[in-house]
C-alpha cells in the first residue's frame, strides 16, 4: 500500500480527506504512483502533471522521506520506506504566488 | 416575478449573487472553489441552470467545473485541452517565435439552443468546442492555425481568446477577439476563419492599420441587431454595422477612450456602455472617479452615469469581462471591479447601487433572467 498525501485544493478536488491510499503493482515509482493515483482520482488528471506530455507541473514538486524527489528520473524506484508505506509520496505546491 | 442571478467569477473563487425582479435585495452566496482563480462563470441560454466554471491555478492548472442546478453543486469535467495537429509559434515579446501552451480558458460561451454545447476562449489563444457537456473539448483549429497567426503576440495578459459572440440565427457564424490578434469571424461553424479588422488603427504597430495585432479588448452586440457589433478596444470605441467588415471609432466625447469592458443595453440596440480608464500605463478611473458612460446614440455621445458610484478616491480597474446586462424592462446593468466590487442598476445605469464590496478582485460577471 502506497500512501500519498496531496496539497489541500487537490485534496478538495478529488474529495477526499487526509492521504490517500493506492496500490501499486510491482517496484513503485513517481510515474507508477502518479499513474495509479490519476487512475483512482481521474479528476487530478492535468493538475499535478501536464496532459499529453506527462510532464510535472512546474510548481508541483514531489518529496519523499526527505528528499525532494521532483527532478529524479520519473522511473527510478521511489525508496524502500514509500514502497513499504511506512512513509508517504508527498506532491506539494511550490511556495509561490499570493 | 422574474429573478436574476449573477455569475461572479474573482482572484480567489466564484459567487452567486440573486435577487427577485426588483433587484434591491441580493443573496449572495460562494465562495466557491475558494483560493482558485474563476477567470468565469457562464450559464447556458437554452438551460439557465447548466453552468459552466473556468477554475484555474498557477499550480494546477485548468479545471472546468459544470453545474446542472444554478450553481448549487457542481461536478468537475473535462480538462484536456489539447491543439490540434503541428502546434506552431507566434510571436513573443521579445519578437521571436514561440510555440503555443495552452495556459487556461478565459471565456465559456454557451449555444443559444442546446446546454451541452459550448464554446471555450483559451490563452495561448485557441476556439475548443464541447458537444458533450464538457466533458470533451475539440479545438477549431482553423483559426489558430490562419496565415495571421504567427504575427500574433501576447498583451499584458497574455494571448488570450476572450470574447466569443455566436450570431443568435445563425449559429455558424462566430466572431471571436483576441489580445493582442485582434477580432476574427467564421461563417462555416468553425472551419475557416477571416480577420475582421478593417477600419481599426493602433498607434502601438508599425503599421497602424495592419490586418492583425491589435488589441481589442471586448466585443458586445445586441441580439436583435447581430450584426451591429461594438468594441473596446485598446484605445479607442469602435463600431460595426456588417458584422464587422469595417469599423468606425465612436468615442466622441469620451474622457478617455482607453478601457475594457464594453455592452449593450439588452432592450436598445443602439445604447452602449463603457467605462474609460486613463490610460494604457495608468489602469486607474480619470480623477479618481468611477464614472460608467452610456451612449443612446450608439456612440459618439456619452453621458457620465455617476449616482451612486464613488467619486473620488476610486482607483479600480474593471476587467473586460466584468461587465453584464440582464434582459428586463428596464434593463439591469452590473459590474465588478478589481477590488471587490459588484455594482448593479435597475434602471439602465441611472443609479447604481453595490451589491457586495469585498470580494476579492472581480475577473467576470455574467446575468441571466430566471423565470
């Protein structure tokens, strides 16, 4: 079980409270976590990565036990304690704007 | 009694504001979306409670957000705007070329007949059209990709489509502006496109009567007179009596003929308003004083329409999106400002009175007439 937790206008736009929590086939990376949370949620499709491009959004970042994981190749395995759920895949809004 | 409903798009969230036919006491409900920015509410002629939401962040991106019972609820629906075919460039600030990004959608505009047709107004600049309610958009690719485009060039705001009137007999034919392109008209459904800006001069051009490139800010008709449109543009009021095959400045007496939103009394086809703003450096009402002027001779000759309306100390601005006109007798006319308020009259601008003063910065208001 991954975990993952969103920044609050997601959270509200995919109505859910606190994290959230998805399976993941096989060794889990950004794009298989994004891929399978886009996949439960399909109305975060384009917020969090661009459509046709897959490309992260650029005040999106991604952290992880932490490290800030947003510019790591979108297929290296994301650390053992993601994989294991005993820490989450966090997707965060840049700090920016007003 | 009729009721009229008021679709304020703002900075930070939309709001619903009714009141019955005398319109005097207002309910004002939101926000909605909170902390997203609502570049516009829209409802559907054909079906006043099928409304359209543009919800958009520099974070997130563009969200559409649908309503099928007047804004009580609302279900997110399809984001994908995706251009259609090779992407080409346009030109960029610095006069090199520069691919077009889709950035958000700027204006809904509903078919006449038919609530699960509509037209969205994009920045880059681009025409998508949903059949479906929204859940899927198709771009008419036509017009963005017409011999003009790469001579087109973001304004302040950027490259943005944000003006889509559709001929109310003849639902082919569409006239679009865009800043800083200029205004355009299909007559084919969206097929092929020709710029429509013959008679426009813009001293910000080389050529000041170049076939493109100017920015107009808004387009406004009355639906009984289609073919009479009219314009604010950068500088200057325009009008068009062939649809927009040639234009007349008629800013007359006018303080400032600099602005952004411009309509047309709903009942009179030849009474306009607009609201002039200093200049082009200077987005500031002249002398502090938010004065909207009105013309009953379809231009030339304005008259400030004051009471009730702050005259002094006044520095908002009115976006080009912000200003609606309901259909009864006598016409309402409503407006947003840049620092939160929503202004109404009952009586075609005679009065005015605020409905609400704090919102945050007003992007678009929109009025429909519930039966």
């Amino acid at each position: 079980m991954i975990r993952v937790t969103l920044p609050q206008h997601l959270r509200t736009l995919a109505r859910v409270e606190g994290e959230v929590q998805l399976d993941v086939n096989g060794r889990p990376t950004a794009r298989s976590v994004l891929d399978a949370l886009e996949e439960s949620y399909p109305v975060l499709r384009g917020t969090i990565r661009d459509h046709g491009t897959a490309e992260r959004r650029d005040f999106i970042r991604f952290f992880a036990c932490g490290k800030d994981l947003s510019c790591e190749p979108v297929d290296d395995p994301l650390p053992d304690a993601v994989a294991t759920g005993a820490e989450p895949f966090r997707v965060v809004g840049a700090m920016a704007g007003g | 009694m009729s009721r009229v409903r008021l679709l304020v798009g703002t900075r930070k969230g939309a709001f619903v504001l009714t009141a019955d036919g005398t319109r005097d006491d207002w309910d004002v409900r939101g926000p909605f979306f909170t902390g997203w920015e609502i570049y516009h509410v829209n409802g559907s002629p054909a079906d006043p409670d099928r409304i359209y939401a543009s919800q958009t962040s520099g974070w997130f991106g563009q969200v559409v957000q649908r309503s099928d019972d007047g804004g009580e609820t609302w279900e997110p629906v399809g984001n994908e705007f995706a251009y259609e075919g090779e992407t080409g460039t346009h030109q960029w600030y610095d006069g090199t070329q520069h691919p077009w990004e889709f950035a958000r959608v700027w204006h809904f505009e509903p078919s006449h007949t038919d609530p699960d047709t509509v037209y969205a107004g994009a920045e880059d600049a681009a025409l998508f059209k949903s059949t479906d309610g929204g859940q899927t958009w198709t771009e008419l690719a036509g017009l963005r990709t017409h011999t003009t485009g790469e001579q087109w060039q973001p304004g302040a705001g950027g490259l943005c489509l944000h003006t889509i009137l559709i001929h109310p007999e003849d639902p082919d034919r569409i006239t679009v502006a865009i800043s800083a392109a200029g205004t355009f008209r299909t007559d084919d459904g969206g097929e092929t496109w020709q710029p429509i800006n013959k008679g426009l001069r813009s001293r910000e051009l080389p050529d000041e009567e170049r076939e493109v490139g100017h920015c107009v800010h808004r387009l406004a008709l009355n639906a009984s007179r289609p073919d009479t449109l009219f314009m604010q543009k950068h500088w200057h009021v325009m009008r068009s009596d062939d649809a927009g095959d040639s234009w007349q400045k008629v800013s007359g007496n006018l303080p400032s003929d600099f602005g952004f939103p411009i309509a047309v009394h709903a009942n009179e086809p030849e009474t306009v308003y607009v609201v002039p703003i200093k200049s082009d450096s200077e987005h500031v009402p002249p002398d502090g004083k938010l004065r909207v002027y009105r013309s009953r001779t379809g231009g030339n000759e304005w008259e400030a329409l004051t009471n009730g309306l702050p005259q002094e100390h006044c520095y908002v601005n009115i976006l080009r999106d912000a200003m609606a006109v309901d259909s009864l007798d006598p016409c309402g006319i409503y407006f947003g400002t840049t620092g939160g308020q929503v202004y109404g009259s009952a009586d075609a601008g005679d009065t005015w009175t605020p409905i609400v003063r704090d919102l945050p910065a007003v992007l678009s208001v929109e009025a429909q007439v519930l039966p």
